[in-house]
C-alpha cells in the first residue's frame, strides 16, 4: 500500500508540474501587443517578438527573438528581395488575423501560437499550442519550433540521406553535412505547404507524437520562410522564387560523362576517350580526379609533368574526340604549396581546419577577400589549359571536426556549418561567369545548401558503397534531395567503394545501377574499382564484358536519343522552375498509395521508371498510380492505373512506363555527341489521354536563352480526335534549323516487335507553321 501512494503521489505531481509549467510557457507565449508596418507585423509576447513579413505572393517569412537580436537574424540562402504584397491585419476577441490575396494566419492572443490557411481557407499547418517555438528562459535562446500536423500528409525533402526513407513523418534527421550526406533544411507537405528552416548551425528534425519539429543548436533567434502550393510543384516554385532560379546546363552535360578514381596519366586518359569514340559509346566529357598534382601537392593548381606533360594539349585532344573535359580541384592547401603561403599571408585560411589529404588547410570561403583569392589562384593556374566543368570536391568541408574549431568571416564555424559548399560553389560559379561570359558554368559538388541550385551546380552523392542495398537507397536520397529545391543530382553509377568489374554478381550490380543513372537528371558513371588489394581498376564498360557493354550502351543510346526531351525538361527548370527526378507525390498527390513508394520515380511528366535493386531479381512489382492509363515503354502494352502489376525485368531491361497522354521526342543518339542539330525527330505518341509536349531548342550553350534567343515548338495530341497538331515555331536563335522531318508513331502493343503499319505512322515535313496529323 505504501508503494501505491508512492507512485500515486509522484504521478501527481509529475502531472501538476507539468500544467503548471505549461501555464508558465503560455503566460510568457501571451500576446501583449501588435504593430502594423509598411511590409511587416510585429506581435510581442513576454518572451520575445513575432515579425511577419509577406514576402513574395504565396511566402512569409516569420522571425521570433529578443527586439535586439532579431534584426542580426541572418537570410543565408535568400537572394531575392521581398515584394510589396498587400496584406490586412484585424484584431478580434481571440486572435490577430493576417490576409493576403493568397493566404492568412491567425495568432492566438493567449498562447500567440500560429496557424496558417491557404487561398480557400483551408488550415494546413498550425504550431503546436502550448510548446511552440523559441524559448528565452535564464538567458538562454532555444531556437525551435514546433508544428502540429494531420494525420495523413506526407513530408518530404531535407537533402541527401542513405537511410532509406522517403516519407519523413515519425522520422529523425540531424543536418549536418558530411561525405554521402547533404543536409538541406527545406521540407514539402502534401497537405499545401513547404517550409525553409533558415538556420546553418546543426539542427534536430523530428516528427513524433509532440508535432513536427526544427531545433538548431546556435542563432539569434528563429527564421523560417513558409511556402503555400496545391501541389509540390507549386511550392518549390516559390523555393526557388525566394532562393534563385536554377541556370540552364550546358547542352553537353546531360549526356553521359565518363569517369573512375583517377586517370593516373595524360596517355590513359586520351586512350580513353579515343576508345570510347571507336567503340560508339555515347559520352560527353571525361573526368581527371585528384593527385593530377602529383610532387607540387594538393592547392598548387598545377598538373605533375611526370604524369601529364601537356595539360592543354591533353584537353585539346579530348575536344577533338568532342569530349569535355572536367578537372577536380579542392579547397584546401598543403603547406608545401606556394599557394599555401600566399593564402596564408593573406590571412585567407582557416587555421587549423584541414583537408583529407596531408592536412592541406582549408580557406575561408565566406571571406570575399579569401573567396577573390582562391579564384585567381585557380583561375591563373588552370584558366588556359581548356577545361570545360569543375569538380569541386571535399567541400563539407571533408574533415568537418577540424572546421568546427575555427572562426570564419561570418563568426564561428558552428554558427554556418552547414553553408561552406554553398558559398565555395557560388564563389566559383561567379568566377567563371566572369572569366567566361559566355559559356554556362558546370560545377559538380558533393555537398549542398538551400539556393545552391543558384549557381549552376550539381550535387554527386559522394563516396558510397557498391552494394545493392545501396542503389535502393540511392533512389530515396536523390528523390528526397531533388524534392529539396535543388534539381540537379547523380550518383556514381555501380558505387564508389570497391567493385571488381570481373566479378558477375559485380557486374549484375552495374548494370542495375546504369539503367537507373539513365534516369537520373545528370548521369555518370565514377568508382574506386578493386579486386582484392589491387585498386585502380578501369571502370569503362569494356572492362565489364561484351555482355554488359551491349546492354549498357543501349542505354547510353537511349538517353541520348532522349535528348529533345532531356533539353526541354532542363529549359523547363530554368523557366518554370520544374523538377524532372520526381517522387510520384509530385504527379499524383490525389493517389495517397504513392506517398511512401520508395523504388518509383518519374522522369519529366512521361516516364515511370522501376528500378531492380535486388541481386537475381528478373521481375518485380510495380504500382502504377491511378487516375490515368500507362504504356509499357518497351512494349506498347496498355495497363490501367490505381493497380500493382508484376513486371517482367530480364537483366536488360529496367521497368518503365509511360504516361497515357505523354508525347516524346527521339533523335538520332551520335549526333547529340557531335553536338550538331538534327533534322530529323520522332515524335511517339501514347494514346489514351489528351497531352502537349513543348520543344525547346535553342544554341546549347551561352546565355543567349536569356535574351531570348530561343525557339518552341508546342505539340498537341487530341485523343478524342486521333490528331496531332504541331504548332507555329515560337523565337529563333543563332543556328537554328528553318525546317526538318518528324516522323511521328502513335504507338500501339506492336511497338515490342517494330512492327509499324501506315494506321500508326506519319511523315511530316516541317517548315515552322502549323501541321495538323490524323490517324
């Protein structure tokens, strides 16, 4: 009995405690007052104060702190400035209400916590009353606040994680960057709403039973950017609003690029790329990875003469074989370098910050003066030896314990932890732009941070394993990281840790893994290939076996006869703002089957892909969403939406459906190598659903797109009428083709078996004016 009132008693005051400290928090949460500005709403609590700002028409931007230090709240990846929006604030009974033309919210006077409503309404998300936000107390700053959401909405973004989830809701992430893992605090609700959590430091997401939370570990107060959208394509076009546009890439870079852990001579890499072209494997660029330096070490900028004699010529003879040529540079120093004394003379580096590689020291990226140098250091190294994309590695940066005990150009590195690719990349990408003016930069990165997607960089998943366990959770990382606002990513096809190109378990893996990079927005093949203690293997596709060869060339050809699709699909990112590597959420948000399928993708608005991840696996389930029909891609065969069908997937082939409605065009593969224009596209139309498909050329590089100095060509499919019309021509640009042929196939389930009669064939010569088709 004893015992009882022991717990009895504890429990109830454990439960007085605790509504005693709520009240506590909810006297100090009460609203006291509220002052309307020209483009703001401040409310103050006992605890701090709320200014709303509207931003942009669909986003506001809420900050919470002390009146001193919410004007020190800094907007790291913000980099467009706020519009006049109009907006109304009333004061009733319970609450202060604020209005736009195209959402509100409602603060509660006793507790000031939010809820957010949309165009129509509709409560999308609202802060968990009674522990939301920051906490001021003993002269401490908790930065953190906490949403109460449905039970049914799905979460999605973040960045880059191998843990295999898609689906955030009851998971935990803590952002920080490191190797294979990129931590970008955006995150998109089904339920009409996305969030930027503005904080760099180390930050907890968590959503459990107590709500969806962000607690960052250091800042002056809480800044975050809410975002509304009836799709998530909407939202992240209002990301991308507040924290850049994405540039268009160079026409070359969504072609294949061909690389392993190193080329270890100029000669291997020329034998390289010369076989590539005698073998007719599709690529656009080869990579030299690091130690290029050799004796002069990481930092100097200059290629060892042992091992690459004539770096201009080298890159001149890989020009010839139309190939790019891509070139890793890091961003730290080895102290035996002369660039090491002058950055350090400078006081441009961060002492005691390293590198992987001998303890070169890192700069710092943040300082302009050290940002100026770096770039001219590299830019007067390496500027006139022809190299066409930068592969900016390390830029975690790669030994991120040592980072964290120094003190950047912005405060302590704790503070802006996360942020050092970000400002590396877009150093670098200014840099060239003005070295380069007209030639659209390609950087590739292994890390990332909100508006990266700003300065033409494409982020690589880093250093990963070569498993199948790995390719699965590659595809859930990519699809969370593209859902993150940044659409440019890849993988290193079959891993990067290890792989014997001999091994036929090995090779099953590669090819899996190619069949999904085909899909993937930048596809590129990289490893550290091994057999036993033996590393540097070759990792070109001759190495894995006629067998494999064959198979993956095909694909290779694929893609590149995807081109007209690809290029448009990358116009539409610049332009629109589009996302092409898309969880089925973003398509089918009314299907709440595809919120957690893991293993699907799009790809633009017409291809399903399923990839194997299964050793020995020769079929596999696919969901095809509902709400429409789907065409098997290689058969022609029709499939009804809203069901799981069992997909044959021989080693050569990669699950894949089309979209009723979609219109695709094709070109010859080697003639988008050669970088010429084409005269000739087919155009495949899959019946079951009226569709349009908007063709967008123009001359695959510079910046004359931005003039506009660029064609389209809108295509219209009428199921109903069996017609296709193509549109008039829109624009011209230095180049162009004033008329070509399209061969147009209405595609049917002869199309396995290429058998195509005069019913689902037509020939069109094209000339810039309308053209209406009948089947």
């Amino acid at each position: 009995m004893n015992n009882f009132k022991i717990i009895f008693y504890s429990l109830f005051f454990l439960i007085l405690f605790h509504f005693h400290s709520n009240a506590q928090t909810n006297s100090l949460l009460k609203v006291v007052k509220w002052e309307k500005g020209n483009n703001s709403l401040t409310v103050t609590t006992k605890n701090g104060q709320l200014v709303f700002i509207p931003y942009l028409n669909k986003t506001i931007q809420i900050k919470f702190g002390s009146p001193v230090n919410i004007p020190e709240l800094k907007n790291y990846g913000v980099v467009n400035s706020p519009q006049r929006i109009e907006f109304k604030v009333t004061d009733t009974k319970n609450a202060i209400e604020l209005k736009t033309a195209f959402y509100s919210l409602s603060i509660d006077k006793s507790n000031s916590s939010i809820s957010f409503y949309d165009q129509k309404g509709k409560k999308v998300v609202e802060e968990f009353p009674g522990a939301n936000r920051s906490a001021i107390t003993n002269k401490q700053l908790v930065i953190k606040d906490n949403f109460q959401l449905t039970a049914d909405e799905a979460l999605y973004g973040l960045g880059q994680y191998r843990d295999g989830y898609l689906n955030l809701r009851g998971k935990t992430r803590e952002l920080v960057q490191f190797n294979t893992q990129v931590s970008v605090p955006v995150i998109l609700s089904t339920n009409g709403w996305g969030m930027f959590w503005d904080n760099a430091s180390r930050t907890i997401f968590k959503d459990d039973t107590s709500g969806m939370s962000f607690q960052s570990d250091e800042g002056n107060g809480t800044n975050f950017f809410l975002f509304f959208g009836d799709k998530l394509d909407t939202i992240l076009q209002q990301y991308r609003k507040l924290t850049g546009d994405a540039p268009l890439m160079p026409k070359w870079a969504l072609g294949y690029h061909q690389s392993r852990n190193r080329y270890t001579s100029q000669q291997e890499a020329i034998s390289v790329v010369k076989r590539m072209r005698d073998e007719k494997i599709p690529m656009n660029s080869i990579f030299i990875d690091y130690f290029f330096w050799g004796k002069y070490g990481m930092g100097s900028h200059h290629f060892d003469e042992a091992s690459f004699p004539q770096p201009k010529q080298m890159m001149d003879s890989f020009h010839q074989y139309n190939s790019k040529a891509i070139v890793t540079i890091w961003p730290g120093f080895e102290s035996k370098t002369n660039n090491y004394k002058i950055m350090k003379d400078a006081g441009c580096l961060l002492g005691g910050g390293t590198a992987i590689f001998n303890g070169a020291t890192i700069y710092d990226p943040f300082d302009p003066k050290a940002a100026a140098l770096y770039w001219k250091l590299a830019n007067d190294s390496l500027g006139d030896k022809g190299i066409d994309g930068w592969f900016l590695d390390g830029p975690e940066p790669d030994i991120t314990e040592t980072f964290l005990k120094t003190k950047t150009y912005l405060g302590p590195a704790t503070q802006v932890r996360n942020l050092y690719s970000l400002y590396h990349s877009s150093n670098f990408y200014k840099g060239l732009l003005k070295a380069h003016p007209d030639k659209r930069p390609y950087i590739i990165t292994r890390s990332g941070w909100a508006s990266q997607q700003h300065y033409g960089t494409v982020v690589w998943s880093g250093d990963i394993q070569t498993t199948f366990k790995e390719l699965k959770n590659q595809i859930t990382a990519g699809l969370n990281f593209t859902a993150s606002g940044i659409p440019y990513w890849t993988t290193d096809v079959g891993g990067y840790e290890g792989g014997d190109p001999e091994s036929e378990a090995y090779r099953e893996l590669y090819v899996r893994w190619w069949q999904y990079g085909t899909f993937c927005p930048i596809f590129r093949s990289h490893g550290y290939r091994k057999r036993g203690d033996v590393g540097e293997l070759p990792n070109e596709l001759w190495a894995y076996g006629e067998n494999v060869q064959k198979i993956c060339t095909q694909y290779d050809e694929l893609r590149y006869r995807l081109m007209p699709y690809v290029y448009s699909l990358a116009a539409n990112i610049a332009n629109k703002q589009y996302t092409p590597m898309r969880l089925l959420s973003f398509d089918f948000e009314n299907d709440k089957n595809v919120y957690d399928i893991k293993d699907e993708f799009m790809y633009g608005p017409a291809f399903l892909a399923a990839p194997v991840t299964d050793s020995g696996m020769r079929s596999r389930d696919v969901y095809l969403p509902k709400g429409t029909e789907w065409i098997d891609f290689w058969s022609g065969e029709k499939l009804g939406g809203g069901q799981t069908i069992h997909a044959a997937a021989p080693v050569e082939r990669i699950p894949v459906y089309v979209h009723a409605g979609s219109i695709v065009p094709l070109g010859p593969a080697m003639q988008y190598v050669d970088e010429k224009a084409t005269d000739t596209i087919e155009l495949r139309i899959y019946p079951g659903a009226d569709g349009k498909f908007s063709l967008y050329e123009d001359e695959g590089d510079g910046f004359n797109y931005k003039k506009g100095m660029f064609s389209t060509i809108d295509i219209v499919w009428n199921n109903k009428e069996k017609t296709l019309t193509i549109g008039k021509r829109s624009g011209s640009f230095k180049g162009m083709l004033l008329s070509r042929k399209f061969n147009i196939v209405l595609v049917d389930k002869n199309m396995g078996t290429g058998v195509h009669n005069d019913a689902y064939t037509r020939t069109v010569n094209y000339t810039g004016t309308q053209v209406a088709i009948a089947f």
